[in-house]
C-alpha cells in the first residue's frame, strides 16, 4: 500500500460538503470525520503506506462529479482524491 489520497475538508466548508454528499449524514461532526482520518492514516502507514491528504473545496467537487456524471458519494471522493493527486505529483494541479 504505497500511496493513499484522501479528501481533506477545511472546518468552513464542512457543512456545504454534507450537503452535497449523499452518502454523508449531515449531522457528521467535523472533530469526529478528523479522528476517523486520523486512525486511518496510522493504518496505512502501519501497512507501509503514506496517506496524502487532497484539500478540497466542495463546490469544485461537485462540478467535478456533474462534468464526470458522478454521483457525490465515497466513490467519486476517493477518484477525486486519486485524480487530484496525480495532477498534483505530475505538477498540473494543487
């Protein structure tokens, strides 16, 4: 398990990203999704893998998801993420 990309929501945007997830319960505490990330950052380095966080604003997520024809969901998050990071690594993107 190499590396991991992961969307990564600043505090003030946490609301608008429970909104246009369908997945997500819009009663999701911010502190707690943190504490989730967290673990779950120790489990892939315990693997030997590196997680990679990918800020994310969500009205860019979400016209990525209509301009791909996906659903806002934990699918088209972790293909965000992924797309995201390899622009990034390629040096087109942030």
């Amino acid at each position: 398990m190499p590396l991991v990309a992961h969307c990564f929501v600043e505090r003030e945007d946490w609301s608008e990203w429970l909104r246009i997830n369908t997945d997500m319960s819009g009663e999701a505490d911010y502190d707690n999704w943190a504490l989730q990330l967290d673990k779950f950052r120790q489990e892939v380095v315990a693997r030997g893998g590196q997680l990679e966080n990918v800020t994310v604003r969500p009205a860019e997520f979400a016209a990525w998801c209509a301009a791909n024809g996906k659903e806002a969901d934990s699918n088209s998050r972790a293909n965000y993420a992924a797309t995201k990071l390899a622009e990034r690594k390629k040096g087109g993107g942030t």
